[in-house]
C-alpha cells in the first residue's frame, strides 16, 4: 500500500486576522505554498451593503433584509430568519473577542507534507484555529 505524501488540513477561525496570521506563519516558517485564506457563509454573495426599506416590501424575508445576500428567494429567506443572527433568539457574544456572532467562518485550507504535519497543526493551534 503507498502512503500518502501530502495531508489537506481544513483549519477554521474566527476572524480574518487569525486565519491570515495562521496562513502567513505556515508559508513562512515552514515554507509551505499551498495555503488558501477564504470566507464562507450560509448566505451566497457579499451580503447587504445597501440600505432597504421594509415598508415598501422590497425584500424578500426577514432573513433576507438582515441578512442579505444574492439570489435569496422568499421561502429560502424565511429558512434565514431561524438564524440567530436573525432571530435575535441568541445573544451570540463570544466574550473572548468581543464578536458579537462566534462562528468560525474563516477556513485556511492547507496541504501539507506529512513530515510536516504536525508543525501546521501546532500554528494552526496557536492562533487559535481548530481542525
């Protein structure tokens, strides 16, 4: 049986400063080039960057207008309005970052040398990452 060369690690985090901070000490200190920083979310697209107006009813859902998002149709927007952020059913403060929503949706995605393994494991631990 062949063993394996490489291992992806699918590493998440809390803020985009931690992931990047993370990403750069992977790179850097053990010389790594397949390291990617991305966001991800539930909503598609860039979220809500412009004002709306609920009295009129242009938008889609509850969901959608906190929300926002791209493409959101009104049944996947009443979906939306069961997240907290949303629903205001929790009061999602992380009191150690001060956030007021404590997801880990920040990914660094790393593929690592087997030999090498265990130091990305132990950066990704230091800045506060979980694998």
């Amino acid at each position: 049986m062949n063993t394996p060369k490489e291992q992806a690690i699918l590493a998440y985090f809390r803020s985009p400063h931690d992931a990047q901070v993370a990403a750069e000490r992977v790179q850097h200190e053990l010389d790594i080039e397949d390291v990617q920083v991305d966001k991800f979310s539930m909503v598609p697209g860039n979220g809500t960057e412009m004002l709306r107006n609920p009295i009129q009813g242009d938008f889609g859902s509850h969901g959608n207008l906190v929300e926002g998002g791209e493409g959101i149709s009104r049944d996947v927007g009443a979906a939306l309005g069961a997240d907290p952020a949303v629903s205001g059913m929790s009061d999602g403060f992380d009191s150690e970052d001060g956030l007021m929503m404590s997801g880990r949706n920040y990914l660094v995605t790393i593929v690592s040398p087997i030999e090498q393994l265990e130091a990305c494991l132990k950066i990704v631990n230091e800045c506060g990452g979980t694998h």
